[in-house]
C-alpha cells in the first residue's frame, strides 16, 4: 500500500521485475488505487496494490471489503511507512493485520544521509 498513485505504480512495475527475474510460478497483480477497482472474488492469489486512500474509503463503505481483503493477506507492506501514523492509515493496517495472527506487516521509508 502507498498514499500515492505514483508510488502505487512504482510498486507495481518494479515488482514486476523482480517476479519475472526472481519468481517461480505466474503471478497476478491486482491494482486498487485512483480509477482502478478490484474485485476480490477474482483475488485468490496474487499481489495487491492499493492506494491507501481508497482501502481507507472502501472500508468505511463496507466493513465485509476490508475483512475479506484481510483474510486474502499473508503480508501487508507499506510504503512511505511514517505516514502509517495518521489515525486513518492505522485503522486500515490494522484491520489488515492484527485479527490474523499469520499476516506480517513490513513498513518501508527513505531516509536522507
């Protein structure tokens, strides 16, 4: 998850190199973020990238999109992680992770040296 479109996109691109280098099996990714919509009937495996926004906005809408998404997650990753203090972020992570003892959480933040 990211709080931007470009950061979403990034996300995506890159780790689709890195699966096509790295990866052992095909892989779907989904996108979730600005204009793009996900159906999570059709997420059974794969890789989401969502916009925090819009996981925030679709949990407030309706609780069952959040707890199914959470049920679909082995490992939540944020990037930008130092924003995931805003009330709003931290209520979505922690739909994500905390009621499923096996989801991992992974914060990520550029820092300047």
């Amino acid at each position: 998850m990211a709080y931007s479109e470009e950061l979403c996109e990034q996300a995506v691109t890159e780790f689709q190199k890195a699966w096509d280098s790295l990866g052992d099996r095909t892989l779907s990714t989904y996108r979730f973020w600005g204009s793009h919509e996900l159906d999570l009937a059709q997420a059974q495996d794969g890789l989401v990238v969502a916009g925090l926004a819009k996981v925030y906005h679709a949990a407030k809408k309706s609780i069952r999109f959040i707890n199914q998404l959470g049920v679909r997650c082995s490992l939540v990753i944020i990037d930008e992680a130092h924003q995931a203090i805003a009330q709003t972020y931290k209520l979505v992570l922690d739909a994500l992770v905390v009621p499923y003892e096996k989801t991992a959480l992974l914060g990520l933040t550029a820092i300047k040296i």
